[in-house]
C-alpha cells in the first residue's frame, strides 16, 4: 500500500533533525542566539539540498534505462 523510502530522503527526518540540532548543541555547552538557530538551519538545508541535488544527477547518469516521455500533442 505504501511505497517506501530511503529515511534519509523523509523531510519530516530532516526536519526533526533540524528543530533537535540548537537544543542539542545548547546542552553541549554552545550559547546559540535566535539569529545563530536560524543561521544553523540554513546551512542544514542548503547542505541537503545539494546532497540531494547531487545524487538525483547521479543516479540519472548511471541509470540503465531511458527515461519515457508520455507526452501527448
């Protein structure tokens, strides 16, 4: 019924780990400012945005078939 996926490739992961990353770092000892949290987040998107970017091109290039396109005129 359901399709599955990768955990790594489930927003809802990414975002837990997101939200857990400044209270995490607080008990570590970090003093994080609201701009700082913010700042932590944006770089965590960026990163794994690219990383997904990066391996959607490559399983594409690697890929053993061609992709079908069902467009009708």
């Amino acid at each position: 019924m359901f399709e599955q996926k990768n955990v790594f490739a489930s927003k809802t992961i990414w975002g837990g780990v997101i939200a857990l990353l400044p209270p995490a770092l607080s008990l570590m000892g970090f003093d994080l400012s609201p701009s700082d949290v913010q700042g932590i987040a944006g770089h965590v998107d960026a990163i794994v945005s690219g990383v997904g970017g990066l391996i959607a091109i490559y399983g594409r290039v690697t890929a053993k078939k061609a992709i079908k396109t069902a467009l009708k005129s």
